[in-house]
C-alpha cells in the first residue's frame, strides 16, 4: 500500500486536494484529526487547543490513518497526518512528545505532497496564523527533508496544484 500526505501550513486547499486525488484515484481519504478534535473541544468545551491535546490528536491520527488503511486497495491519501502534529507541536507550544516524532518516522509516507502557501487567506474559526506562513512552511520544508520525506511542491492555480499532483502520484504508483 503507498500512502500519499498531503500535508502544509494552513488554509493552502490541503482538504480540497486530498479528496480530488481520492477521487480521482478511487481511493480511500483520511480526514485531518486535529480539525475533528478541535471542533470537537471548542463544542463541548468552549477551550482552545493546548499541549495537554498534542498526544489524544496524535492517537486519533493514528488511529484513523489505519482504519483507512484497512479499507484502501493499494493507495492511501492523507489530509496530513503526524508530521503536521510535530510541526504544529512545536510551533505552538515548543516541544513534540518523543514518542510522536518516532511514530511520525515509522509512519512516513511514501510521497508528501507540499502545499505552498501562494494561494490566498481564507478565515475561519479554526485558522488563527495568516501571518506566520512562510515560516509554517519552512517548518513542514525542515521536518520532510530531516525525515528524509520524498515531497512534491504543489502550487500555483488550483487547477495546477491538482495536475502536479495527480502526476506526482501516478509516478509513485508506477514503481
């Protein structure tokens, strides 16, 4: 099974991308388990995220990454998955769980697909760092290339952004 990460700093259409190469590939996409355990707190607690969540969202991206594993016939996509909890780790709150950074070197993927930040903003309730994109980015660009993560720059129109990266993918799924 190859698995495909798309993965970088907010609101650079990652959800939207994940799920066009699932379709496109008639596979399985796994959702982004920190936005569902987000809303999930900010609902029923009314709390913003803290370094007491890093660990339950590592475990549920775990967690949903094999259940859609489990279904998936040859191709995984990912709309991020612990690299994006070790970045954001870090960012936020200055450290990541030792543990978290090995699970997120065992569990590389075999292709990340980097979305570069050259689309606009677009608030919501959740995204909180519009000015603090390029340095989101560089921190996705230093974890990939210290985890020695084979990744595809995926910019330009959305409509550039999906043809990159289906041809990204379809290379992988052909070696």
């Amino acid at each position: 099974m190859k698995r495909v990460v798309v993965t970088g700093s907010e609101c650079t259409g990652k959800t939207t991308l994940a799920g066009d190469l699932a379709r496109q590939f008639g596979t399985v996409c796994v959702a982004e388990y920190a936005r569902e355990y987000l809303d999930r707190k900010v609902a029923t607690t009314g709390l913003p995220l803290d370094e007491r969540d890093v660990e339950p969202i590592a475990r549920g991206q775990i967690a949903a990454e094999d259940r859609g594993a489990a279904t998936a016939k040859g191709l995984l996509v990912l709309d991020t998955d612990l690299v994006s909890t070790t970045v954001y780790a870090r960012h936020y709150y200055g450290a990541c769980p030792a543990w978290i950074d090995q699970a997120a070197r065992d569990r590389r993927g075999d292709l990340y697909l980097l979305c570069d930040i050259d689309v606009p903003w677009v608030a919501d309730s959740v995204r909180d760092r519009p000015h603090h994109r390029e340095h989101i980015h560089a921190l996705f660009v230093e974890a990939l290339n210290t985890l020695g993560a084979p990744y595809v720059l995926i910019r330009g129109s959305w409509a550039a952004r999906l043809t990159t990266a289906v041809a990204a993918v379809s290379e992988l799924l052909d070696h």
